[in-house]
C-alpha cells in the first residue's frame, strides 16, 4: 500500500493512474542506489494501475462587468439542490478555497441562489477588478468534503 498527500486535482473528471516502477540499474538515493533515479519522465509511466473518478463541477471562465449580475450555473458530478458556490478573491488578495476568508475580501463579491428553480444555479456580482476562484460546496450526502 502506498500513499501520496499533497495531491491536488482541479478538474472533475475520470482519471487513470499510470505507474513507473522503478529498476534496480537506475533507482537513486531514496532506495540507497547511486542511480540517476526513475520515473523522471511521463513516458515511464507505463502500466496502467486503475482509475480516480474526481466528482464535482465542471471547470468555468467568466468576463463579469463589475457590479452587474451573471450566472454561476454548476454543472458536473455530485451536483445537488444544497450545493453551494462562494467567490474567493484569487492570490496575495485572498485564500485557497477551504480557509478563511481575509478582510474585505465579502464585500468584493456577492452569490445568491437562482429565484429560477434551477438545480445549483446562482446570480453572482463582483465589486473589484481582481481575478477571482469559485469554491464549491458539494450539499446533499456530500456536505463538507471538498474544501468549502
């Protein structure tokens, strides 16, 4: 069994895993060998070990006019009624996706739920020219495990 922390993946989507194992006339170092190390290049990822299914909402780039609202619809796996969006200022200006938010960083936008009855639909309103990233909140059986 082998783990990996640190992993981050932004997209949802089906992945496969690819697997280098590494051969005694090249592993380095972290095995006690002089070697070059292994596995340094993606074509020595070879033998396909599986897959990772990523649920969540499809990636999305938007041009806002400032103070004008837009739609922030959500689309993708684990899409549910509660599902939520909230607007992070992106950089030095604010904070990952799953931590606090700084100072003044509320009032630089604004997300509401759709009045239409759509499925995870929201009218979203920024207030300051800054890039922005959109957090997600999956709802429903999954409630508080992507990072929100």
């Amino acid at each position: 069994e082998v783990w990996w922390e640190g992993v981050r993946i932004i997209h949802a989507g089906v992945y496969h895993m690819c697997w280098c194992e590494p051969r005694r006339d090249c592993a380095g170092l972290e095995v006690g060998l002089t070697g070059p190390g292994c596995c340094l290049e993606d074509a020595n990822f070879t033998q396909d070990e599986g897959w990772v299914e990523v649920l969540g909402p499809n990636w999305m780039e938007r041009a806002p006019v400032l103070g004008r609202p837009f739609p922030l619809a959500l689309t993708g796996t684990a899409i549910y009624s509660s599902s939520r969006v909230l607007l992070r200022l992106y950089g030095e200006h604010g904070g990952a996706c799953g931590e606090g938010r700084l100072e003044g960083e509320p009032e630089a936008s604004s997300v509401t739920l759709s009045e239409d009855g759509v499925l995870a639909a929201f009218e979203a309103r920024i207030f300051r020219r800054l890039r922005y990233l959109v957090c997600w909140c999956a709802g429903g059986p999954h409630a508080g495990t992507y990072g929100w």
